[in-house]
C-alpha cells in the first residue's frame, strides 16, 4: 500500500491521471480483500487533478456523478491505520475544476485527510456551483472549520463572499512558550531589536503570567506577542489563553554537560518539548510551531553537545506527532522543517536575524 501511495503521489502531482486510475485498478485485480474497499475510493483523489477534471468531463455514465452530486469524499473510519498513511498523501484540487460548471450541483470532498487548499477564484465562479461539503478535513484552512460545519451551502457562499469582499489581515498572534529560564523574553526581545541582541533579563523582571506586546515587522506584518511565563504553576491557566490561528515558538535551553550527565539531559529536553507538544495538540491542532534554542554561546556549550540536543529534540518532535497522525478528523501540528531547531544566543546575537 505504501509503494502505491508514493506512485499515486507522484501521477497525481505530474497530472497524469489515467496512469493513476491503471495503478489503483491493477492493485484492485490482486487478491487483497482488506485492500479492496480502500483501493476502491483511493482513485477519487486522481478526479481532483486537470486530467481527471477532464476525464469526468467527458465521460457518460459516471458513477460517481449522480444527480449533479460529485462524490469525491474519502470513507476510512473503519481502518484507522490506512487513515494514518492517507494522511501522508499530498492532495490538491485543481483550478481546472471550474470546467465543470454547468454539470455538477454539488461537490463532496469530505473527509480528505491532507486537502489544505481550494481554488477559491474559479469554485466561486462556478454559478451551478451551490453545495461544497469539505468536513472533517483537518488540514484545510479555509473555509475554516466552523463554516465548514454549517453544510455545503454555507462554505459556497463563504467562498464567494470571500472573493468578492476579502481582504488579506495583516494581524497575527505570536506565542512564545517553553519552560521558566528558557530565554522568551529575551528571543521577543532580540527580534525586536534593531541590533538583533538583547540584555540579560534580571530577576525581578522575569515574566509573571503573561506578557503580551506589540511587534511591527514590516508593513505586511504586525505581531501581538503573548510571551507565557513558564513555571509550571501556570501551566493550567495557560492552556484557555493558546489560540488556534496563531504562530508558537517553542523556546528552548541549551545547558552545558558534565560528562556523565548528558542521558540525563537529554531525557530532562525530550520530556519538556512532548510535554509542549501535546498541549498544543490538545488546545489548538494543527497550529504552526517553530524550536528555537537559547544559550548556544560556544563559549558555554560545545558545538558537539548541542547538536546532540539538537538532535534529541527533533527525535520526540517526530515522535509526538506521529503520535498524533492517527486522531481522526485532527489536525496535526505543523512544525517547522521536521522538528529542526532554530540556534541563538540572545546576549552575543547569533542566529536571531536567522
């Protein structure tokens, strides 16, 4: 199932969609009955590309048009681990979908499990167009999924209304958490400086609860910065305060190792960025989360050392989310480069302008 995924893959994304349909009806040929009611609805995926589009175009008698209705939803409730792998293949509707106007009513997409975009300009124009139901799928962001929920009519109409009055919001919510003394306010601190450096924060002005400022990248961008305090006492309030469409930095320290403590660290690391990790899944699936790793002065940590931090890190970040993979219907946080740390050292400036 694996090899095919990765071929069906490769014909969607080159758009060949014939040679797609002959690898899921070979496999269906094969005596595989767990398979087969899978592979019977893999195919549907090879109807969102230009070819596909075409093919349904052209062809009479279609099943999976039936009274204006195109059935392209995917059904894999009951085989939680081929939900799993589905989760991995990419899927994209083509602009080319718009050649449909005038044949189909409604579109079902439901349930695609890595759908992330729409061809917003050319489904909004389609004027036979009047359901699209995209539920449950976890990855798409827009129409987002409290429209989603309301039924096909109302996607359709957010859609038309989105291109009609839209406008791109230059706003976004940018959190900074981690544990206490990880360096947050110092990173927030940093990126707004001018000189990409900050001061070493004393004591008594270590973040109590939440700090929340402003910072204005450029004429395109505008941060309202929620910097969490990271003692675990605060750990419960934080949770209602995290915000779905927002970025997150998850702020790390590098420590120096003596020899014979570096198993002990690294599980200290690893048991800290899955802590942040599953409540981040739990609080707000599917959100964008970036590692950043304070205190990587050479002088203080060997390059050797962090890097085998570095490494430790990435290892849980993969491992939690695959973890994640298989909630159905959820989204599963977007971390940024596979789990890849971001390094600097906030008092020297090294790597903030990175």
């Amino acid at each position: 199932l694996q090899r095919l995924l990765a071929s069906l893959e490769h014909a969607i994304q080159h758009d060949r969609w014939h040679a797609g349909w002959e690898m899921v009806r070979a496999a269906l040929s094969q005596d595989a009955p767990v398979l087969q009611p899978i592979l019977s609805q893999l195919w549907k995926c090879c109807l969102l590309c230009a070819s596909g589009v075409r093919w349904l175009k052209e062809a009479t008698g279609f099943t999976y048009v039936q009274y204006g209705v195109l059935d392209a939803s995917w059904q894999v409730d009951g085989n939680p681990w081929l939900r799993v792998a589905f989760t991995h293949l990419q899927v994209a509707v083509s602009p080319a979908v718009a050649e449909l106007d005038g044949l189909v009513t409604a579109i079902d997409l439901s349930h695609f499990p890595s759908l992330e975009k729409l061809p917003v300009v050319q489904l909004s124009n389609m004027r036979s167009l009047e359901r699209l139901t995209c539920i449950q799928c976890p990855q798409l962001v827009s129409p987002p999924p409290e429209v989603a929920r309301q039924g096909g009519e109302a996607v359709v109409e957010f859609l038309r209304e989105a291109e009609r009055d839209g406008c791109f919001n230059t706003d976004m919510l940018l959190f900074l958490i981690g544990d206490g003394e990880a360096g947050k306010t110092s990173t927030i601190a940093a990126l707004r400086s001018p000189e990409g450096r900050a001061e070493e924060v004393p004591i008594d002005r270590r973040t109590v609860g939440v700090d929340v400022s402003h910072w204005r990248v450029d004429e395109e961008l505008d941060f309202r910065v929620h910097d969490l305090a990271g003692q675990k006492i605060y750990t419960v309030t934080h949770q209602y305060a995290l915000a779905l469409r927002a970025v997150y930095l998850l702020v790390w320290r590098a420590h120096p190792i003596q020899d014979g403590d570096e198993g002990h660290w690294l599980e200290r690391q690893k048991e800290m960025i899955s802590r942040w990790l599953d409540l981040l899944q739990c609080r707000v699936p599917g959100a964008p989360v970036m590692l950043v790793a304070t205190h990587t002065d050479p002088d203080l940590v060997s390059p050797q050392h962090l890097h085998r931090q570095c490494a430790a890190v990435k290892e849980a970040v993969q491992a939690r989310v695959r973890g994640h993979a298989g909630e159905a219907g959820v989204s599963r946080l977007h971390v940024w480069h596979g789990g890849d740390s971001v390094c600097i050292d906030c008092i020297a400036g090294l790597g903030v302008e990175e």
